[in-house]
C-alpha cells in the first residue's frame, strides 16, 4: 500500500522532471540559466514540503496557533479562594504567588514568535475580526478545556465551552491557508530552509519557473491520474497542489488563482476545494484539527501550572472577637491555578449552570436583609438561614 510520503516523493519527482524538462527544450542561455540558478533551489522547496498527515508539520502549525492564544490570554488578576463563613468563623484568602495574572501563570515566559506575528498578521488580513481580542477569547476557552480534560474535580458548562470551541474553530477556518503560508514560511524548518536558499532577486524567476513546470503536460496527467484513482491518491494529489499554490505564494507570484485558472485550461483537474477563489478563502480545511486543550498542555509550562497548588495567605476570624484569634498562614490550594481560573476569577466563563430545588425566579433572604432572585446568587454571597447569617 502507497504511503502518503510516497506519493509525496513521487509528485515531487515528476515535477522535478518536469522542470528538467523545460531546461532541455529552452536555448542555451536560458538553460544555463534554469539549470543553474534556479533549478536545484525550486526542487530542493518542492522537496521540503510536508506530506499529507505529516506529524512534524501538524506539530508545527499548531504550535504557532498556540502561541497565538499563549500571548493573547488576558493576563487579569489571580482571585483567590472566596471568602467562607460560617456562624462562629470567617476565613479570608489572599493570593500570595508570584505570578502577575493568569497569562503569565499559565504561559510563563512566553512571548510572541516569527512565526505567531507572521500568522496574526496573515490570518488578520484574510478575515479582519481575528484580531488579539478575538484571540484572546479563543485562548480562554482552549485554556478551559485544557483543564476540563486534566482536572476532573471541576465542575464545567461543557455545552457552552463545545459552542465556543467550534464556533472559534469555525472562525478560523477562512484563515487557514494564510496560517498555512505563515508555517511554510517561518515555522517549518525543511521549507523555511529551502525558502531562506532563494535569495530576493531569484525569487520571481523561480516563482516564474514553478508556474511553468506545473503547467507542463506530463505532470499535469500524472496528477489527473493520481485525483482520478480516488482514496488516498486523490488526497495526497489535492495536498500537493494546495502545496504548489502555497509555494507559488511565498515565492511572491503575483496571481495564483489566475495561474490556477491556466493551469485548468491546459487540462489540469484540480479538486474544488483547491480551485481558484477557495483555497486562499477556507475551501480546503480537511487536512486540520481544531484547537483543543491538548494542543496547549503542549507547553510544558502550561501542563505544570493547570496542576499546580496555589499560595494563599489564609485569615481566619472568630466570633466574638473577644476570644484568640489564629494567626494567619501560608496554605497551599491543589490545583489552585485551575481552580481560580475556572471558578473564582473574571475569566471563569464556563462555570456549571446553578442547579436547585427551588424554581427561577425565586426569592432569597440575604444576610443583609434584601433578597436576591436564587438564579442570581454567586459562591461567596451571604444569605440568612435559621441560624442566622
């Protein structure tokens, strides 16, 4: 059974021909000047591309994204445990961590890199509303789940956080090919090598060459074949030519859905979702996974901190005030991190929906005398019962 790096292999080789090919039938000059110059660069680019479900390729784009999300969390105030009462006690926390706020608790150290400002800038100028505040909601909820899948005593609105996730994952899938170009051109060491080996000046006439041997006949009926058998050839055929317009682009071409409606003309069938007009705008997305949590316990630091116990300087009041009171001390909260973040703090949005006995609506005494509808009532509040506040 064919692999898909060896249907890779071979796509790469018949365009590799197929660029020989046009040194042999150009006249002298030009053919010093292909075979020379260009050639070997163009080839060694076609050989760096990923194969379809490469995991080397996967792990690096979804590590930009991550770092997208990593830089965008709002790094709002750690809240510490709620206050507790009780009819002869009080007990008060103060966070005492080192951390500024949560982006820095759960992605210490992390600033933006080549690669994540090249896609925001990419992915923003495909569809202007992915911008650093839609980001940073998009990292609340990925942050979330992270949780919600490695703390299991945490209670969670996990309807609301399924509808954020796709609803983001949804978002982002008209940017993907710009996330895609960004990868190809900065994250991914084979084709950001290859990439780096053409210098500015050589870029056109490479881009120039590239466009040529794509449209040669041989390779254009070797890929038709390879569409036509279906299954994983189809596949690997479809990913190679969203791989050609991705390499056209960072090669600076000027119009690569003109190029693709030429290439159409001279007999290439190209799949739809990579046809001129949908593979830059989202028609080609089935080659990605959405953003889960997994992709950010990736982070070492970020998989240690959804973990880790919290410091809180712990005060306790006794009533009446007249009798000794504790001194106060340094406690520990397992997996205080997560547990403020997902339930104390101003970034806790998918906390369980309250559940009751009582029905909507219904009236609560509160220690202060006014009442409160018992839908409205938050952890901390204070309420009167028989025994008093």
């Amino acid at each position: 059974m064919t692999t898909y790096a060896q249907y890779e292999q071979q796509f790469a080789t018949d365009l590799s021909q197929s660029m020989a090919g046009l040194s042999q039938n150009s006249d002298a000059e030009t053919s010093d000047l292909i075979s020379v110059s260009f050639t070997a660069k163009v080839n060694a680019l076609i050989d760096a591309f990923p194969y379809y479900g490469d995991h080397e390729w996967d792990s690096s784009h979804k590590l930009a994204l991550v770092n997208l999300l990593a830089i965008n969390l709002p790094n709002d105030t750690i809240a510490p445990t709620p206050t507790s009462n009780s009819i002869s006690t009080r007990i008060s926390y103060t966070y005492k961590g080192s951390y500024s706020g949560y982006q820095d608790a759960f992605f210490h150290g992390v600033s933006q890199s080549n690669v994540g400002a090249k896609a925001a800038s990419l992915i923003q100028g495909v569809s202007s509303g992915l911008d650093s505040s839609w980001w940073s909601n998009y990292a609340v909820a990925v942050l979330t789940d992270a949780i919600k899948q490695k703390i299991s005593s945490i209670g969670f609105n996990t309807s609301q956080l399924s509808t954020d996730l796709g609803d983001s994952n949804n978002a982002l899938k008209p940017a993907l090919a710009a996330s895609y170009l960004a990868v190809f051109e900065a994250g991914y060491e084979p084709t950001t090598t290859a990439l780096k080996a053409i210098s500015a000046s050589e870029m056109e006439p490479a881009s120039a060459l590239l466009n040529q041997a794509i449209s040669n006949g041989q390779f254009t009926a070797n890929i038709n074949q390879a569409i036509s058998m279906g299954g994983d050839s189809t596949n690997a055929a479809t990913w190679f030519l969203f791989n050609l317009w991705i390499a056209l682009k960072a090669l600076g071409y000027s119009d690569v859905d003109t190029a693709i409606a030429n290439y159409k003309k001279k007999g290439l069938n190209v799949p739809i979702e990579v046809d001129a007009g949908s593979w830059w705008t989202g028609g080609y997305t089935s080659w990605y996974s959405p953003l889960s949590g997994n992709d950010v316990m990736r982070l070492k630091a970020t998989s240690e901190a959804i973990s880790s116990s919290m410091p809180e300087l712990v005060t306790e009041i006794v009533w009446p005030l007249s009798f000794p009171q504790p001194k106060p001390y340094i406690g520990n909260w397992p997996n205080g991190y997560s547990n403020s973040f997902c339930q104390w703090g101003s970034l806790s949005r998918y906390k369980p929906q309250p559940s009751s006995c009582f029905g909507q609506g219904t009236l609560v005494l509160m220690a202060d005398g006014q009442t409160k509808p018992i839908e409205s009532i938050q952890l901390g509040d204070e309420v009167q019962s028989n025994l008093g506040p």
